[in-house]
C-alpha cells in the first residue's frame, strides 16, 4: 500500500489507516515471519504451515536432491 502523502479529512485519514492495518495482517507475507502473514502467526496456525512447507520441501528433494546442493 502506498501512503497518499496527505488526508483531506480526519475521517478519510482513518479510513486509509484502518485499511493499511487490515492489509498488513491479513494479506501482507512478513518475512520476519516465514513469510507468514501475521494474522496466522497470532492464531498459532503458522506452525501447521511450517510443518507443511517442510514436508512440501522434503519430498522435492527426495525427488531431485541434485536441485538442492548443500542438502
């Protein structure tokens, strides 16, 4: 989201603030975060992520290792 720079009104400033927190968690992929979006992270669901990008990841390299050269 990009800042408008200026509001010509209060209401339409928190408007863009209520949206741009809206879009930050629930749609933005932090990559302090795994690139998981931190609504996820908060309700604990980035650990069944995790585990399923893992087994993803897994079975790509048991697949094709030669794509995957420090193991």
């Amino acid at each position: 989201m990009a800042y408008p720079g200026h509001f010509a009104t209060i209401e339409q400033a928190r408007i863009w603030m209520g949206d741009s927190i809206d879009w930050y968690n629930r749609m933005h992929c932090y990559t302090g975060l795994g690139y998981i979006i931190p609504e996820k992270r908060f309700r604990g669901e980035d650990v069944r992520l995790f585990a399923l990008r893992n087994e993803t990841l897994h079975k790509a390299f048991l697949q094709h290792p030669e794509q995957f050269p420090k193991g």
